[in-house]
C-alpha cells in the first residue's frame, strides 16, 4: 500500500494523499456500496500497484472495511469545528496505532507509512494515513482547509490547500451556479420591495 507524505498533501514520489483521501470518501459517499474492482481502479489511479489490487491481495472483506473507513474520512472531512476536527484525527491516529516508519514496497521509493506496519489492514492504513494527512494540513494552514461544498443540493466533499482565500465550493462550476441564483435573489427582492 503507497503512502505519502509531504505538507499539505504534496505529492512525493506520486502520492497525493488528499487527493486519494477525498476522492475515496467522495466515491464512497455517493456510491456506499461501491464495488470492489471500482475502488481498486480508484487505488490504482493514486498510485497502488497491480499487485496490491489482485482479487486476493484486496480481497472483498478488505474493500468492505475499506468503504466503512472512507465513510469515517468522510464524516470527518464535513467537520467545520477546528477543534472537534483536531480531536477526531488525534483519536483516528491513536486507534490506528500511528507510528511513523519508513516503508519500500511494490516499486515504490522509500516512503512514510504510520500504520501498524507493511501488514496493515487497507481500513488501517487507510485511515491511519488519512488520518495524518489531515493533521499536517490543519497544522499547516491553522484552519480547516476542506469540507463540504456549500452550493444547494451538493455534497461533495473538497479539499482547499490551494493558494487563495478559504474554499466553500468543490468547484467553480458550483461557486459560479450560487453566485448566479444569489443575484437573482437580489433581483427578485429589489423588484418586489419596488412593488410595495
């Protein structure tokens, strides 16, 4: 299983754990029984070898326990409180046993790992790296960096590390359709306080 890490989710060496992180909770979120070979592509597309993915390797208990990790990321991630966050990834790396140790496995270069060891369970490793990629990027940013967007009727989780002002949108496209129905707000209320 590859790992991370780098401040704020930067990628070594390929790995972008907040990239990986969301997009595992969002899949997961808007598919809860997502199959096994579709979250296996979505490993493989953020760096886990053919080997890791075989049927035996991942096998269906390990893509369940994964789903049910990835639904906790996802809950963690539409937190909005610094410190109930901060609190939720303290107890996420102490339930994952995070010790930090340096991993070389499937190709891969030297790497941080801070599971339980190579043999890790995927929820395991899942939520013990998640977990720490979370911590780095609170620490970095002194805020939450990520959450839910705020456009109505969408719940897609996002993450914000990017330059600029804090983030409420996953997307542009959704930054954009609220900014149009605010102004046709304004418009309607301007035109009916004419009225009266």
């Amino acid at each position: 299983m590859g790992d991370m890490t780098g401040i704020g989710g930067a990628a070594q060496h390929g790995f972008r754990p907040m990239d990986r992180l969301i997009d595992l909770a969002n899949a997961v979120r808007s598919a809860p029984g997502l199959p096994r070979t579709a979250l296996a592509e979505l490993l493989a597309r953020h760096g886990e070898g053919p080997d890791d993915l075989t049927d035996e390797a991942f096998s269906q208990h390990d893509a369940d326990d994964l789903r049910g990790a990835a639904a906790r990321i996802a809950h963690l991630l539409a937190e909005t409180d610094i410190d109930r966050a901060a609190l939720a990834i303290n107890a996420l790396l102490a339930e994952c046993g995070a010790r930090p140790h340096l991993s070389r496995h499937g190709g891969h270069p030297w790497h941080l790992h801070v599971d339980r060891g190579d043999d890790a369970s995927w929820a395991g490793w899942f939520l013990a790296s998640s977990a720490l990629a979370l911590a780095q990027v609170l620490t970095e940013y002194g805020r939450i960096p990520w959450g839910e967007c705020a456009a109505s009727g969408c719940r897609t989780l996002y993450s914000g590390t990017g330059p600029g002002s804090a983030r409420r949108y996953c997307s542009a496209t959704c930054a954009s359709r609220e900014r149009v129905a605010a102004h046709r707000r304004r418009k309607r209320q301007e035109a009916a306080g004419r009225e009266t």
